[in-house]
C-alpha cells in the first residue's frame, strides 16, 4: 500500500505532503519547509522510504523551501514549475506533464495566478493546490507578477472542472481544515461563489504582506538555500 502524509508547520501553517510507494519504496515530497527537514528524514526512515523528488507547487514568499537542504541529505532531484523563477532545479515541468516516482504517478497542471509560475498536481483523486485554491480561499493577489483574473481562471475553469468528490490539499491551513474537495470549494467557497471574473479581478487578495518575504522569495529562487552576499 502506498504512503500518504499531510504535514504542517506549525508558524506559518504550511502543508507538505510525502507520498511513498508501497511496492519500490520511493518517494516524494511537495512542498517542504527548510525548518522541517529533520521530520521529513525521520519520517522517511520510520516508513522505509528513499526521498526521489522534491516538488515545489510555486514559488513560496512565507517560508524557505526545504527542497535544496532535502536534496543535499538524500539526493533526491528537485522539479518545480517551468515559470517559477526558480533556478537550480533539477527538472522543469510543464501542463500536462506526468511524474514517475516508482508506482505513483502525478500529473501537472498548470494553475497560475497567485504566481505567474504556480502548479497543482493530481493524484489517485486527490488534488495538491498549492496556493491556488486554499479551503474556502485562494491565494493572496497581490505578490510580485500576481493576476486576479488569471486565478480566477485557474480556479474556475481548471480545477472546478475535477469531478466533485475529488479531494483537495492545498499548501496553507485556513482555520485548521486539513482537507476539502472540488464539490464543496465549489458550492460554498465564498470568493468565487456567484463572484463573475471581473468582480473577482476587482478585488484583490490581500493579506499584509508577510516580512520574511524578500528573504524567503531569494532564497527560493534557489530551492531554499539561503545566499549569502
Ligand atoms: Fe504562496
């Protein structure tokens, strides 16, 4: 049986998710926090698992990305979206694509918006939103090459498209929910119920903008390695 694991860091409420498979004992990870890298290792060795890839759903403003720290202990490759910005990673993916990792497979799709460069996966039913789609939210629309209207797109049309029963796992807890799916998000979140695309357009996401962003975004440019001038 496959492994599957929604883990949280617990400051800035940030979902990764491991997934292993049962039969060849690889893995990967989406999302992981620099802050957590000793979770993940112990993890990984309690399940038996080898970390083979490091998955990034966007590139992150609110934390610093596990992906270089995890690639350096386990020699997993890292793979992130095409248009992220990102640099270093060991494999672009693009809408469409599928990525093996023993018997899992995922597939890309391609979901910007919060960022010009920002995916989802899909896999076995369930969806992995990155900040596109959070339970009864969505990313904010006002960091560096956001467009509401984009989101808006990637949202409505692209992932509200899944069956309803498909589940989804986003990259940020909102008021402790770990889970939702497409048939709820769709009846009931309340930013794109009855909201039209320009409506949503007009009305921009917006949080306050986090202070360790331009620490974070420079390191994440780099698969988290913090650069030191
Ligand atoms: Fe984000």
């Amino acid at each position: 049986m496959d492994h599957f694991r929604q883990l949280r860091d617990e400051p800035t409420g940030a979902y990764s998710y491991l997934i292993g498979c049962g039969e060849t004992g690889r893995a990967l990870v989406i999302d992981p926090v620099v802050n957590q890298t000793p979770l993940y290792l112990s993890l990984l060795g309690e399940l038996g698992l080898r970390l083979e890839w490091v998955l990034e759903t966007h590139l992150h403003a609110d934390h610093i990305s596990a992906a270089d720290s995890l690639r350096a202990w386990t020699g997993a490759q890292v793979a992130v979206g095409a248009h992220t910005g990102i640099a270093d990673a060991d494999r672009l993916l693009h809408d469409g694509d599928h990525l093996r990792c023993g018997s899992i497979e995922l597939e890309v799709l391609a979901t910007p918006g919060h960022t010009p460069g920002c995916i989802s996966f899909h896999w076995c039913g369930r969806l992995f939103t990155g900040d596109c789609l959070l339970i009864g939210s969505c990313g904010r629309t006002d960091e560096p090459g956001s467009d509401a209207a984009t989101l808006y797109d990637s949202v409505v049309r692209r992932l509200f498209a899944f069956p309803d029963e498909t589940l989804v796992y986003p990259a940020h807890c909102i008021n402790g929910r770990r889970v939702s799916s497409i048939g709820e998000e769709r009846e009931s979140n309340p930013l794109f119920l009855n909201v039209s695309r320009d409506g949503f357009a007009s009305t921009p996401i917006v949080n306050g903008l986090p202070d360790i962003l331009p620490i974070a975004l420079e390191a994440n440019r780099h698969c988290g390695r913090l650069i030191r001038a």
